[in-house]
C-alpha cells in the first residue's frame, strides 16, 4: 500500500469539495466586479491567481500537498509525495501540474494558502479543510 484510501477521503476529497458550487476569481480583479460576484454568491472563493485551469491546477497542487504535508500517517506510510494533479475544463482539455511548476512564481506568482480566501459559508462547512485561518 502506498497510501491509505481513508486519507485521501478524510484530507484530499473535502478539500475539493470547496470548490463545489463555488465562484472563484482572482482576487486583484477589478473591485467592483469582486463585490458583485460576493453579494450574489454565498459561496466564493478569492484566490491570488487568474482561476485558469493551469493556474487552478497549481492551486489544488499547493493545497494538497500542504494538506498531505500536515496529515500524520497511522498505517505505516512512508515517503508519500504529490506526483501531479490535473483539472479537467472538458473531457477532451485539461491543465496538468507537476511539483516544479506549483511552486515557481515565474508561472504566475507563488500561491500562498494563506491569501486564498473562501466565504464564511464554505468556511461554515466543518467538513471542507479551507486552509489557515
């Protein structure tokens, strides 16, 4: 076994879930085009980079391997890294991230959880790991 299903469950799948029925926009567009997207959706999510799907693949990147990072491994796991993640626009064009180029700020600026910013009712959720608080 190389990782335990469980964890991925617990850590990876309530992370995603987020981004269920949420807006997300770059947070450094223009102010009243951002206070309009908050006032007509509870559920939103500001992120420090245009949500392309290259750049929503570096996000989900950076966000699971932070969580995998954080996670205490109980079942003997060792050496668990995050290869790559891929986000699918439609079934025939997606985005695919590798380590190297999440963590390069020449792919658009480095993305720092902490200036990822989720709604109070996606905050709300128990269930959903949104990050630092």
């Amino acid at each position: 076994m190389v990782l335990d299903f469980s964890i991925m469950k617990g850590v990876v799948h309530p992370l995603i879930d987020a981004w269920d029925h949420a807006v997300s926009f770059w947070d450094q567009d223009e102010p009243a085009y951002l206070r309009a997207l908050k006032n007509h959706s509870e559920r939103w999510i500001g992120l420090p980079v245009n949500p392309s799907a290259e750049q929503m693949s570096r996000v989900f990147f950076v966000l699971i391997d932070r969580a995998l990072t954080a996670t205490p491994f109980t079942n003997g796991e060792t050496g668990v890294t995050l290869d790559s993640v891929i986000v699918h626009e439609t079934a025939t064009a997606s985005a695919q991230c590798w380590r190297r180029g999440a963590y390069d700020p020449a792919m658009g600026g480095e993305i720092e959880p902490n200036r990822i910013s989720f709604s109070e009712t996606i905050r709300a959720d128990r269930k959903v790991y949104v990050g630092p608080t």
